[in-house]
C-alpha cells in the first residue's frame, strides 16, 4: 500500500512543468543525510486510485505533471497510480522520484514521462549541482531513457 504525507503545487522538480508533487512515505533506503526522514515512516494517508484521482479533480486543471516522490517500497504500485494518472488524466504527464540506483526489476519506464535516479549523496548535491550523481530522465513511448539532468542544471 502507498501512503503520502502531502503535496504541493511545485515548479522545480520537472522542468517546464507545473507539477502535483506527492511525498510518499515508507522510504526504505535511509540515506545519510536524508533531508526527509519522516517520509521513512509507516504513516500517512493511504494513496489508492480514488484519493489520487480525487486529488486530481481538484488541482489537474491547475498543474501539468504529477510526481510521486518517493514510493521505492512499493516502486510496480506507484507505476500503476501513474497508469491511473494517464487514463483520467491524459493530458498530464507523470514522474517518479526514486532513491534506488537503478529501476527494479519488472518495472515498465514506459508507465511514466520521467524518471530520476539516484540516491541523496550530500556531497554530490542535488540535480541542479554539476557533480550530483542523480539523473533525471525523459521517458520516450518505447521505455527509452533520455537523461536530461543537464537541461534541469541549465534551469537552476
């Protein structure tokens, strides 16, 4: 089961995207120096179809994107909220957010429109830092990867 903690309208997480940005929790990956480690807790509201797509209703109109931010504990359900984003929604593209090293197994980068990599290194810095080791891909139609973590350094 997904659980978030919340949300917000955002605009630097995708660029050229206005995005509904959910911070999921259930973290597993523990980073050292994680800058959200409440998202590492089992609590929050339970993220399913309905309260996403009730989500949806009231802020769709208002954004371009939807990122789940997190979710790595559960990385084939949070493919399956974006594949509900799609359907209702399919005007809006959709993000993942992960902390993982690379995609896990049995998951479809098709399901979204991007995908970052990575896991919070301090040292290295966020995406907008020339030495992070997070990537940010664009997603083509095939399952493509096209990293575009420059362009995202170039908006900072």
């Amino acid at each position: 089961m997904v659980r978030y903690h919340n949300f917000d309208v955002v605009f630097a997480e995708v660029p050229d995207e206005v995005t509904l940005a959910l911070n999921l929790t259930r973290c597993p990956n523990r980073c050292p120096g994680c800058h959200s480690p409440h998202l590492q807790a089992d609590a929050g509201r339970e993220l399913d179809e309905r309260e996403l797509l009730g989500l949806l209703d009231r802020y769709g109109r208002a954004v371009t994107c939807v990122a789940f931010m997190g979710g790595d504990g559960e990385p084939l359900e949070v493919a399956r909220l974006s594949e509900a984003v799609r359907r209702a929604w399919p005007q809006l593209r959709t993000a993942w957010y992960s902390g993982r090293g690379q995609l896990p197994a049995g998951l479809d980068p098709a399901a979204f429109d991007y995908i970052k990599l990575g896991p919070w290194v301090e040292a290295c810095g966020p995406l907008s830092s020339p030495t992070t080791n997070q990537r940010l891909y664009r997603v083509g139609r095939d399952g493509s990867l096209d990293d575009i973590t420059v362009r995202f350094r170039r908006r900072a």
